[in-house]
C-alpha cells in the first residue's frame, strides 16, 4: 500500500503541491491513503481526487485575507523583504471580544466549504482512499487521527479547518466538549500513522530543509520570543517524527522516500503570497522531476 | 558504561531526587555518566559527587524567591486549595521594562552558585565523570549538549542556569550571542544522548507519568490559552523523546529502565511547594525501591513484558 504524507509547514504547502503533482501526474503514482498535517491537511483532499489543477489555483491565489477574519499581523516591506509585526489593533480588539486567540480564521473555514464541495466529499468517498488529517486535542492531551470514512461532510470540513488552526493566530476550535488546534502542535509528519495504518511505501513530503539553514534573528518583543519559541519547538517535533518515522519503517520494513524542501524557502510561513507561492509550487515539481530521475536508475538496478 | 538520566519537570525534581537516592545509596549504581535537563541539569552535578543530602536540602528548602528575581506566578487560595495564577501586575512591569520574558530567574543563578561550589566542579573533574547538561540554543536553532569536561566552573554554572530557564516564564540568557533557553524545549529527556555517548545501560528518570493522557482545562484568556499551548507542545515532544530513547535502546541493544512517577504529581511545576517537595523525594524513594524489586525478580519481568 502506497501513501502520501504531506508535512506541515503554511504557505509552504504550495512546494508540497508541486512535488505531489509530480508524483501524480507524471509518475502516476496510485496512494491508497493520503496523511497531512495543517497545510497537508487542504492539499491531500483534491490530490486524492486527482483534481491537481483545482488545488493548485487555489494554492497559488490566496491571500491573507483569504485565511483571516482577524488578522493579527500586518506585513511590512522593509529592504525588500517582508517583515512581520504584530496588529496591535486587530489583538486588543479580538481581546475585548473575549476570544482566547490573537487572531480568527473563519474565512479559512469558508474558503475550504466553497472549494472542497459536497460533491467532490461524496466522490472521494466513493473512491475507497483513505484520508486522514491530523489534529490536536487540547484537552484531552493527544493527538487524533481523523479519517474521511468516518465523517459526515460538514464534520470533515470542521477537521480540515482545524487541522490548519495554527492557534495562538487563527482560531481554537469546540467539539464535543473538547478544544482543538493545529495537528502541527503534535505531530508534523505522520509517518508513523501512515505505517500503522498498513502502508509499505511511505512518500513524505516535508516541508523543512534536512539540516537547518539559518540563523534566527534575536527576537524584539515578548509575542516575537514566544512565536520562535513556538517555531523551535515545532521544528524539533518534525525532526523528531522523522527519526521516530525512520525507525518504525526499518521495524515494519517499509520504504520511506523523503522530500525535502532543498532551500530554505521563507522563515514566515503565514505569509501568504501568490507570487511566491506560485513559485515554490514550480520548484517542488522540478524538484521531485530531478530526485526521482536521479534515483530511477537505482531502481532498474536492483530489478 | 552506565548512564543517569534525568528529565525535566521543575517542582516534580524532588521526586527524581529520591528516585536516584536509592539508586546511589542502596543500590550502590555507579555512573559514568550523568545527563539532565532543566530541573535534572541541577541535581546531576551534585549526584556526581554523591552529594545526596545537599540536593535534599536544596530542593526542599526552596521557594520562590530563591529562583525568581521577578516572579510572574502568584499563589492563590480558594478553600484549602491552592492555585497558582498570573501575577499581572509583575508580568506588565516586566514588559514596561522592555524585557521579553514575563518573569526573571537571576535568584536561581546565585542559588546554583550558593550550593555547587568550585571545589565540587573541580571534584568532578578529577574523577573523570562525565556531567552533561542540555540547553536550546534558540539563535541557531538546535539543541546543544554541554559536558562539564570542556567549561570552567563559571560557564559551566551558566550552562545549567541556561538549562533550567523555562523562557517566557524565567530569564532569557545570551551567550556568546546566542539566545538559550530551556533544555527541555530540545530535548526533555537525552536518553538519546546518552547512548550516542557510548552508554551500555541508562537508568533514565521521567518526571511524567507513562500514559499522558489527562484532562486538562484549556484557560479562558489569551494568557493561559498560550502556556496550555507550550505545555500541550511540551508534552507531545517529551513523549517522543521517550519513544525514541526507547527505540534507539532497542536499535543499539542498551539496557534501559524507566522510572515514571506513579501519579502525576503537580499540574504547574513551576510552584515550588516545601512540603510536597518533601512528600515527593519520599515518595521517589519508596518507589524507586519498588521498582528495582521487580527489575531483579526475573519471573515477574517476564510477565509484564
């Protein structure tokens, strides 16, 4: 059983999307289950349906205002490059409202309805492939695992939305007594599920450079320590679903095939840029084209 | 080669404490090596030494002014119940200050000073144990393994103030322009490290309970919806770092025993209660015995596996 495990990673799903195009389409890759986690969790529905084109107008037209009712940054230009600050305005507001978050998200909710429709829902029902997003349960102290079977279609949008909650920015979901948020806080890549879920053939697209690139700049404020705080904790949580990932594959003997990203494509990934987006897209379809022609004569090797 | 690990866990280091008591004094387990984070960075350096009754009476004459110099926390009581909540005013004047964190550690510095004293370090050295304390180094990005073999007794205070620094709550420290925080927001449990260091056998010391599944209420503002975040995100990181000490034990063919805590002992182990640090060294105690019990009775280890 082949699957596609779609990492977290914001704006950055967009290289995610190029690299399963590629998988797609011109490989002609059959996955029987489709695993994401935040932005793995919008790409897998239409990739599962083979509807790449969809997803990719989608991936490479959203804006912030797209995701966000209220936002908590503004994005500024500063020596050609973008830089965040917090929107002290849209925060205190969003206080005074008696939220618990710095920012909502509800467009984003919609934004998945009007694309992801009932229709394609009872499609991708019918066609016997599995798709499991990621969510952590606050609450209770764990992650879930949320399988499309299982579903009625307004609940399955609810787990994709949350899936993509990066709480504390966007909004921290109800459901049954219990709060959610973004599947990233517990698992980045669910390797591991994939393979107790019986897969044998693990492609993983993680969207993250294999050894770390930068040096992070010292934070200002109090809210910019505790977003890199959050980053450096989040990025340890991918390194180690990938360790973790590695040592249950060469446990069930399964084959895990990895994709990074190769450069460091931006350090704010809730930045949404058509333009750049479309560009990773591109680059993670070239990409995957360049590793799988470099590795197909392993292949012929071994047969 | 064997290993002592101990994790991260504030307030709940008591209840390690006892646990590698018995270990050292009645078992009589030498180590070779010692690794902590964050609240075991502290007592592993006077575990070296065998210095047992100077972790106790570290750890249970503690209170909150010996670590914090501006402490956000302020303790509540409703009934005979008591709450620990945001000290707003303090964490506003942290703020107005222009610091970034919500409460500063600086008594903690001194207190590590006050009880692991230069001839201690040097001891340490002389008898070619090997102390390792973990630290995040947030500038680059990665978790560092600081060993007592390559500092001198100054810098080396500072790795272990470093490692205890649960930031935002605690000081935010730069060294050699690189921010540090918390080891525990790496790695909170470096059984890992310990076997790449060449251990044979570690006993590893979990301040968790095994199974991590609990209710927790989810905090009505912004505030406390953040710290359930961090301790949420915590929680997931130090159950996968037990998985993969477990695993990379298994891969390399390492003895490891664990010592969970039997209850969980605290929801914030950022309050530092005398009493019930007391109550929980004793409580370490008696279960670490208990445990070595059913480690050496070969029949019973092979129902339970």
């Amino acid at each position: 059983m082949r699957a596609l495990v779609i990492s977290g990673g914001g704006s950055k799903g967009a290289f995610a999307g190029g690299v399963a195009q590629y998988l797609i389409q011109d490989l002609n890759r059959d996955y029987s289950m489709f695993l994401g986690a935040s932005t793995g969790s919008l790409l897998v529905n239409h990739l599962a349906l083979g509807d790449i084109e969809k997803i990719k107008n989608i991936y490479t037209s959203v804006t912030n205002e797209d995701i966000f009712d209220s936002c908590p940054f503004l994005i500024k230009y500063k020596h050609g490059s973008q830089h965040i600050s917090i929107n002290h305005l849209n925060v205190v507001r969003n206080f005074i409202r008696g939220s618990k978050t710095f920012g909502e998200s509800n467009n984003l909710r919609r934004l998945i309805e009007r694309t992801f429709t009932k229709e394609e829902f009872s499609a991708l029902r019918k066609l016997k492939k599995d798709v499991v997003v990621t969510v952590s349960n606050l609450s209770l102290n764990q992650v879930e695992y949320k399988s499309i079977m299982d579903f009625e279609y307004e609940e399955f949008c609810d787990w994709i939305w949350i899936s993509g909650n990066y709480t504390p920015f966007m909004s921290l979901v109800k459901v049954d007594g219990c709060e959610y948020a973004d599947g990233g806080l517990g698992t980045m890549v669910p390797i591991e599920e994939a393979i107790r879920r019986g897969a044998t053939e693990v492609d993983a697209v993680i969207l993250h450079t294999e050894i770390t690139q930068f040096n992070r700049m010292p934070s200002r404020n109090p809210f910019s320590l505790l977003t890199t705080m959050f980053s450096f904790m989040l990025d340890r949580i991918t390194y180690q679903n990938i360790r973790i990932g590695k040592f249950v594959a060469s446990h069930n003997n399964a084959i895990i095939n990895f994709y990074y990203t190769p450069t460091v494509l931006t350090t704010n990934s809730l930045i949404f840029d058509k333009q750049r987006m479309k560009s990773w897209w591109q680059s993670g379809y070239e990409f995957a084209k360049i590793k799988n022609s470099n590795t197909n004569q392993l292949n012929v090797d071994k047969q | 080669m064997r290993a002592l690990v101990i994790s991260g866990g504030g307030s709940k280091g008591a209840f390690a404490g006892g646990v590698a008591q018995y270990l050292i004094e009645h078992e009589k387990r030498e180590y070779d090596m010692y690794l902590g984070t964050s609240t075991g960075s502290l007592l592993i350096p006077l575990l070296a030494n065998n210095r047992v009754e100077k972790a106790y009476e570290m750890y249970t004459n503690v209170t909150q002014r010996k670590i914090f110099s501006n402490n956000p926390f302020i303790v509540r009581k409703k009934g005979d119940k008591e709450y620990v909540a945001i000290n707003y005013m303090n964490v506003l004047w942290q703020l107005l200050k222009r610091k970034r964190t919500f409460g500063e550690s600086k008594n903690l510095r001194k207190q590590i000073r006050k009880h692991f004293l230069e001839e201690d370090f040097d001891l340490i050295r002389a008898t070619g144990k090997e102390v390792v304390v973990t630290v995040s180094n947030l500038s680059k990005n990665r978790v560092e393994y600081k060993s007592i073999m390559d500092f001198d007794y100054e810098d080396f205070c500072d790795w272990i103030w470093m490692s205890c620094n649960y930031v935002p709550f605690m000081s935010l420290a730069k060294k050699d322009d690189f921010e540090y925080a918390d080891g525990g927001l790496g790695c909170v449990i470096p059984i890992r490290e310990a076997i790449k260091r060449g251990a044979s056998t570690v006993d590893a010391i979990i301040l968790e309970t095994e199974n991590m599944e609990h209710n927790k209420v989810v905090g009505k503002n912004p505030f406390s919806l953040m710290v359930n975040l961090y301790s949420f995100v915590l929680d997931q990181l130090e159950s996968r770092d037990v998985i993969e000490g477990k695993l990379a034990a298994m891969n390399k063919n390492v003895k490891l025993n664990t010592y969970f805590t039997p209850t969980r002992l605290t929801e914030n182990s950022l309050y530092f209660n005398k009493d019930l640090m007391r109550q929980w060294w004793a409580q370490g105690k008696t279960y670490a015995q208990d445990r070595v019990k059913i480690e050496q009775d070969p029949k019973r280890v092979g129902i339970a596996g």
